[in-house]
C-alpha cells in the first residue's frame, strides 16, 4: 500500500491550470513596475511591490525610463533610465525623494544622490499628478 504515485482528482487538476492561466494571463505590472505615465519621450512607473505603508506617508520606487536622448549635462552621456526612491504623504500632497539614480545605455552609473528621510526635501504635488493618483488613490 504506501508509497506508490497518487493521481489528483480532476477537480484538482483543473483549479491548477485555472490559477496558472491566471497568472499569465495577468498585465505585466502586476508583479511589479505598473506605468502611470508615457509619452513618447519618457515612461513614468512605479513598483506596486515597493510601496511601504508607514505612519509618515508611503515609500515607494519610481522609474523614469527617457526615449528622447536627453544628455546628461555633466558626463554628456545619454540618459536611459532615472530610478528614485521617493516618500509621499497623500493627507498633506507632498513628496521627498530619498535617492536618485541616473544610468546610461548598459546600466552605466552616471550620479547617485541618496539623503536621510530626516532631511529630504519635501515638494508639492501638483494637481493631476498621475503618481498622486496611483500611489494615494487620487485622495
């Protein structure tokens, strides 16, 4: 008795293939960059699986992926991608960014700037804006 294969139940079966088709089936944000924005000259995102509920706002990576070549002005290489890691508090519309960093083609490091959340800079959020919206819900 023991130890010989078990076959599953049919009912077993197609649950597994219903959760499978699911998942694939799922937009690619789902599992993580969701786009919040695009033009032809940049893509906006942020990481659905980032954001970090916290009793001073919410944390979160945004990625700025840029088409248009912009040149960064001090290594005049060309500018693919702007990640930051930014805190937003959705009750008072404002955002700190707590790091900032600007790569070229390849994934090449052009500056990183990082500060303590204790001394970020906090900015308005402007009317609109489609991150407010994704990360805050539009409150």
């Amino acid at each position: 008795m023991g130890g010989g294969w078990r076959t599953a139940p049919a009912c077993d079966l197609m649950r597994g293939l219903g959760l499978t088709a699911a998942l694939l089936a799922a937009p690619a944000w789902a599992a993580g960059w969701q786009v919040v924005q695009q033009t032809p000259a940049l893509t906006v995102a942020i990481d659905a699986a980032s954001l970090e509920r916290r009793a001073d706002g919410i944390r979160f990576h945004e990625r700025h992926s840029v088409q248009d070549g912009q040149v960064d002005p001090h290594s005049r290489r060309v500018i693919r991608e702007v990640l930051h890691k930014r805190q937003i508090d959705c009750s008072a519309r404002r955002v700190a960014t707590l790091s900032r960093a600007v790569f070229s083609e390849n994934d090449a490091l052009i500056e990183h700037h990082a500060v303590r959340p204790r001394d970020a800079a906090w900015e308005p959020i402007a009317p609109g804006d489609p991150v407010f919206r994704a990360v805050c819900g539009g409150a």
